[in-house]
C-alpha cells in the first residue's frame, strides 16, 4: 500500500515581499492607491491606442507611401534617363510629397538606427517589403520631420525624402504628450489634496504625544476630513476627562494630606511631652516613618502632573541635584557635558526623578557618580552609577513595580516603601523617555535615564 504523498508547505513569497517593501507612511500609501490604479489605466490605454488605432492609421499610411515608391522606380526603370528622372520627381513632388534623386553608383548603407517607436519601423518595412521587388534600405532618425527612404537600382541609389506624416500617424505624440500632462497634473492636485489630509492626522498625533509628556497645546482644534474631525474631538473629550481626573485626584489628596498629618503632629506633640524611655523613642521613630510613606504614597499618587514645562539647561540641573543631594550629606561625582544643552522638561519632576535615583544609589553603595552623555541627533543621557550589591538582570524590572522591596538582604534596615524607582519611571514617561537599569563600571547599579533629543533645544 502506497504511503500517502506529504503536502509541502505553500511559501508566501508575493505577500511577504509586498509587505515588507509597502510605503510606511501614510501620504505615501493613499497616493499609492491613487496613482497606481491611474498608471495602470493609462498604460492600458495608450497600449490600446498604439496596438488598435495608431498601428493600423500607419499602416494604411505606409502602405499609400510605399505605393507611390514603387510607381516612382518603376516609372524610372522603364527609362532610366536624367530627363524622365526629373519628370517624376516633379510630380511626385506635386502630387505625393515625394523628393526624388539619383546617386549614380552608390549602395544602400549597411546599418539602420531603430526608431523609438518600433511599430513605426515594423509598419514601413512591411509595406516596402509588399510592394517593392528591390533592396531597399530606410531611416526615420536621421531627420526630424523627414523619413529617408533608399531603393537599390541599377544606375545606383534612388533616394526618397518623405515627411513623416505621410508614413505614420503624429498624432501619436500628442496623444503621449496629453496622457502625461493629464497624469502629472492629477497627480499633483491629488497629492495637493492628501497632505492636507494628512497634515490634520499629524497634528493629531503631536497633541496627543504633547499631551502625553504634560504639555498643553493650546492652538490644537479639530479640523480636516469628518473621521479626523470626530477623532480630534473624541481625543480633546477625553483630555478633558483626564484632566478632570486629575484635578480630582489632586484635591483628594491634599485632603488627606491634611486629615494625615494633623493626627501624626498631635502624636508627635504627645511624644515630645511625653517620658523620654526607649519605648518613646521607638514611638518616634514609626511616627516618623509613617510621615515618610505617607509623603511617598502622595507623591507617587501626584504624579508631577500640575507642573508646567520649561526649557531648562542641563548643566543647571545637574548642579541643582548635586546641591540637593550635598544638603543630605552626600558627596555626588558628577561631570557636566562639555557643551551645556537646554532641554523642554517639568524641572522640579525631572529633578525629583534624579534625587531618587541619586539617593537610591547612596543608599546602597558608598560613591555615586552622574554624568550626561548626548547622542547626536538621537537622544539625551542622564546615567547615575554607584557602587553597591546592584539588581539582578531578572529583578530589574520587577524593581519598578511600585512596593516592590525585592529580596530582604538588600532592603534590611534601608528606609523607603518601594516607590522610588516607581516614581522616577512615570515622570521619565511623562516626558516620552525611558528610565533602565544595567550594571555600572563601578560594579553596582547603573540608572539610565534617557530623553528623546525632540526634547532638546
């Protein structure tokens, strides 16, 4: 019994390829979809025209052509004298358009230049080849208007000067001429059209990508076709109702804020009054620890939403870091750029994003050192390297979900709630980059905060 034969797996080649060479943008695929379907139609046409009309008018043309060639050689043939040679080129140029001439003892050249247009050479050739018995040789290059026509005799070479519209059609060329100006100017007034539209999709994605890193724009409305219309506005409707959010959120928690600290004050108060034993002491310390978390939960709540943008030089940043980091107590290596920068950012959030970071590091490890780095044409680098135990490559991650303490021999006896790093990624996002970890050249943590270089100024 014979085995089944086994399918082989059909490779999708055409998709894959069209695909993957397909234009990315926008503008360029709807004037794909529009300009290819023209260029196809047009191709279709002219081939019909040159195939159908324009072959068969020349033929008929040519045919008429070599009709009268013929009747002029054998008119000369049958007395082949200068006198009678005159005779028929006088009324060949009267009634045909002919100019005749002898070149005694001449021969036809061995080389012909083909014509552009091959239908036209096809067309001649086979209308000398029906009505002529002798070699005949023919150019429609030489001569702009003119086509040369030669036919070996016996004397030598009579030679034919014809206008080319009595071989074949010239209407072809005005045909061409007006399929490609009507092509480039429906192209252009398409193309005219299309940006428009799409210059409504661009401004759309920049406010929202505005919006996205806490800027307002305030000169955005909706306009162009009625989707783009409908989206811009569903997009300013749900800006609003974040907004709205926001504020909400930032008033509920100013509440709190209050409600919270007026009870841990008055335990505080009750402490400092109160016997000063070890029991007290141990007391202080969870009071204040609880106005710790309580200030890092209403922090990472906040957000840094409220602040404005600004555009704020990166050295002044790094050095208002350093200072905040010196009032702690902490001595922070840094190395500023050679060039100094200005970069649009929340400079109180983006600073707060590095003191974390900066304070992570102490926490951790012995010496921190901040540089900056610049990518030409690409990005901003802010990096914090310290030398302590670092993160494991598969905790990394889990390091900036929010509580998040990782394992107990790093955090033993560390203050903080697992906020920090939670913190400093949604301000770095807020202004489109991204924050990451890696190992540092010092042996610990490397913190790598880096800034889309649109952001420069």
């Amino acid at each position: 019994m014979a085995s089944p034969k086994r399918k082989l797996p059909k490779i999708k080649f055409w998709p894959t390829v069209l695909k993957r060479n397909f234009p990315r943008t926008l503008m360029a695929r709807v004037l794909l979809i529009i300009v290819l379907p023209i260029a196809i139609m047009q191709i279709a046409i002219t081939w019909v025209f040159f195939d159908k009309h324009w072959e068969t008018v020349t033929a008929k043309l040519s045919e008429g052509l070599a009709g009268d060639i013929a009747w002029a050689v054998r008119a000369y043939e049958a007395n082949p004298t200068e006198a009678n040679l005159e005779q028929i080129n006088d009324q060949a140029e009267k009634s045909m358009q002919l100019s005749i001439s002898l070149r005694k003892g001449d021969k036809l050249p061995l080389n012909r230049r083909e014509s552009i247009f091959i239908a036209l050479n096809r067309t001649i050739d086979k209308a000398l080849g029906d009505q002529l018995e002798e070699v005949y040789w023919f150019d429609t290059t030489r001569y702009p208007g003119y086509v040369d026509i030669r036919v070996q005799v016996k004397a030598g070479v009579l030679r034919f000067i014809v206008p080319k519209d009595r071989a074949f059609a010239t209407t072809g060329y005005i045909f061409i001429f007006w399929m490609l100006g009507a092509t480039i100017i429906l192209t252009t007034i398409a193309m005219l059209f299309i940006r428009n539209q799409v210059r409504a999709i661009e401004r759309l994605s920049q406010a929202a990508e505005r919006f996205g890193r806490g800027e307002e724009d305030v000169g955005f409305k909706p306009y162009g076709a009625t989707e783009v219309r409908a989206a811009a506005e569903a997009f300013l409707k749900m800006k609003a109702r974040i907004q709205r959010q926001i504020e909400q959120r930032t008033t509920l928690l100013a509440s709190v804020s209050h409600d919270l600290r007026t009870p841990l004050t008055r335990l505080k108060l009750e402490l400092a009054m109160g016997e000063q034993d070890e029991a007290n002491t141990r007391m202080k310390q969870d009071v204040s620890e609880m106005a710790y978390m309580i200030d890092e939960y209403l922090a990472f709540a906040r957000g840094e939403m409220a602040e404005n943008t600004d555009s704020v030089s990166v050295r002044a940043l790094m050095d208002a870091v350093t200072d905040s980091v010196a009032r702690a107590g902490h001595r922070l290596q840094t190395e500023r750029l050679a060039e100094d920068l200005r970069v649009n950012i929340r400079e109180m959030a983006v600073q707060r994003a590095l003191t974390n970071l900066v304070m992570n590091g102490f926490h951790y490890g012995k010496h921190v050192r901040f540089h900056a780095e610049v990518t030409p044409g690409e990005k901003l680098f802010l990096i914090i390297d310290d030398d302590g135990p670092g993160i494991a490559p598969e905790k990394r991650e889990e390091a900036f979900k929010p509580f998040s303490r990782l394992d107990e021999s790093r955090n033993q006896n560390i203050k903080g709630v697992g906020l920090g790093l939670a913190i400093a990624r949604d301000i770095v996002r807020s202004h489109g980059g991204e924050l990451t970890l890696d190992t540092s050249p010092q042996g610990g943590l490397r913190a790598v905060i880096s800034l889309p270089v649109s952001q420069l100024s």
